[in-house]
C-alpha cells in the first residue's frame, strides 16, 4: 500500500518486509538482525513499527516507520548512508555532528557510530551505499589508476542537486515495489548504477574538482568501438570500467565522445539496441512470449516507458507488433 506522504499510513517496499509489529522485543531482534542495529529503546505510547529492506549488490534501500517515540543506535559500518523524511520528526547524531532529519541528511558516513531518534509517527526511507562501490565506481568515473581513496564531504548537500536525487530514490522505491523480484539481472544492475552515479555527482568528494575539468578528445573511434561492444555484449549491464578499457579512454572522455558524435551516451545506445533485439524477439514469437517478459528480459524495467520508447523507435506498439506476428504465424 502507497499513500501520499502526510498520510499515517503511506509506505513503501512492503514486497520486502523485515518487521511489521508491535512486539517491541521482536522489532529489536529484527533491528539487530536485518539492519545491524546494536541499541534500542522505545519511548512511551504504543509501539508499532513497520521496517522494510532491499537489497540489491551494493546498494540498499529502506522505509521505516515508527508510531512511538524509538531511540536506535548501529556501530561503525563498511557504507555510507543518506536519510529522506517523509513524515513527523526525527534526528541523527554521529562523532562528526548531527542535526535534524529533513528532506534529506547530509552523507552519514559508516566511520562512526550512529545514533537515531524518532519521533511520533515518523515515516523516511534510508539509502546504503557500500564504500567499496562508491570508490570504484567513482574512479572509473574519473580515470583514475592511483591509490587515493574516496573521500566525501558530510556537509550539507546542494539542494537542486538533492531535490533531484531525492525523486530518484523514491522512484527506485516505487520501482521495487511494482515489480519485485520480476527484474532481470540486467535490469537490476543497471538501476543500482545510475543510482551509484548520480550519487557521486550530486555529492561532493575528493574528485570532485577533477569530475569538473574538461576529459580529453579521443575521435569518433572511441564511439565505434564501444558501439560494437555493446551490439555484441547488448544482455549484460553496462560497466563503466569495461567500456572505458574497451577504448583506451577515461568514463568522461567515452561520454564526451558519444555527445560529440550526436548519440546521447552509451547507455542511451545501448537502450536502441535492446529495443532492436525486442522487436526481434517480439516478431518470432514462441508460445509463451508476452510483452511483459521481453522487456524484462531485454533490461527494461517500466513496462510503461518500455512500450513508450518502442513506440518511438518502431512506430507502434509492442503488443500491435506480437498480434501481428502471432497471427501471421
């Protein structure tokens, strides 16, 4: 169930429940368990709580709310995280700081404790991102071969940047809850990507000035290549490391070379050349093909915009384009 925020009842991801009670002593258990909590205490009122996780590889995502006052305390840890309000009061102290929960925190670094406190009838969803994968992904990013570690700044976020990141993550988790555990490998890994990169562009960190310089020219043979790349590789996720090696360039110069070339970007090809093998797939039909399994099977995740974005390409839809093939069979 999804309600507009301000309503008691709105949640999220409850395909990936954790705990829904009011047995105080579970929810603790389920805390220590699921979330690595290492402290609770409830305040007076009746105690409900009503906790969610998804996990994908290196990023999870939860919603929890607390219908009492709870206090809830976790160790250091190997992630980082963000908090996003969406109802009542609540508040995050670590060795580094804290302040008021609101829109959205500042990065909580995994480097310290942390302790949390909820008020009455307090609704938000949580953001983890695993160190590592932040790093590694920020150095593809970069074209960085060095040994200097990520380091990212827990001061206050710029706001326009974080207004649209905060619609991105509750558009993951409307995502998640829609379509659950239908989500193709491809699909799956490619969502938790642009999440992980717009995470550290919407952030700043120790590359941050070096994000900002102007990458180097390569020539259109940058783009060939990572074309033919992605034509013969078309069903596996998009790895900002492969394609750059694949080149012999840095992520941004790849990037820079596919808007000078007037093709978007290689995600944006890549996305031409799973609508091609969709309508492939969708005009030799078997018995069981159906829309919904083509497009998840070739990486799209929204049936909505999938049939959107093939409309555009093909003209027409992809249930007109299966009628006419099943019927001509």
């Amino acid at each position: 169930m999804l309600r507009l925020p301000g309503s008691r009842d709105v949640t999220y991801l409850d395909k990936y429940a954790a705990v829904h009670s009011h047995d105080s002593e579970l929810a603790r258990d389920r805390l220590f368990s699921v979330y690595g909590a290492d402290g609770f205490d409830k305040g007076s009122g009746n105690f409900g709580i009503r906790a969610n996780y998804a996990r994908l590889t290196a990023v999870g995502l939860g919603f929890c709310s607390y219908d009492a006052p709870v206090t809830v305390s976790f160790p250091e840890a190997s992630f980082v995280r963000q908090f996003f309000s969406i109802q009542g009061r609540a508040s995050f102290t670590t060795s580094r700081g804290g302040g008021a929960i609101g829109a959205w925190t500042p990065i909580v670094s995994g480097n310290s404790r942390l302790r949390l406190q909820f008020g009455e009838d307090y609704r938000q969803l949580v953001l983890r991102i695993d160190t590592l994968a932040l790093e590694h992904t920020m150095k593809a990013l970069a074209g960085d071969a060095s040994d200097r570690r990520l380091e990212l700044s827990e001061s206050d976020p710029n706001p326009s940047s974080m207004s649209l990141f905060r619609r991105q993550v509750f558009h993951l988790a409307e995502e998640l809850e829609t379509f659950a555990d239908q989500y193709s490998p491809l699909a799956r890994a490619e969502l938790e990507r642009d999440l992980v990169v717009r995470f550290l562009l919407g952030h700043e960190h120790n590359f941050s000035d070096l994000l900002r310089r102007e990458p180097r020219s390569a020539g259109r043979s940058v783009v060939d290549k990572i074309e033919a790349f992605i034509e013969a590789n078309w069903s596996r996720p998009i790895d900002l490391d492969e394609i750059a090696e694949v080149a012999n360039v840095g992520v941004r110069t790849v990037f820079r070379e596919f808007a000078r070339a007037g093709k978007g970007s290689p995600a944006q090809f890549a996305k031409r050349v799973r609508l091609q093998r969709a309508a492939e797939f969708l005009r030799s039909p078997v018995e069981t093909t159906s829309v919904t399994g083509v497009a998840f099977r070739c990486g799209f995740q929204n049936i909505g915009r999938f049939a959107a974005d093939y409309l555009r390409l093909h003209g027409e839809l992809p249930s007109e384009t299966l009628k006419r093939a099943s019927s001509s069979q």
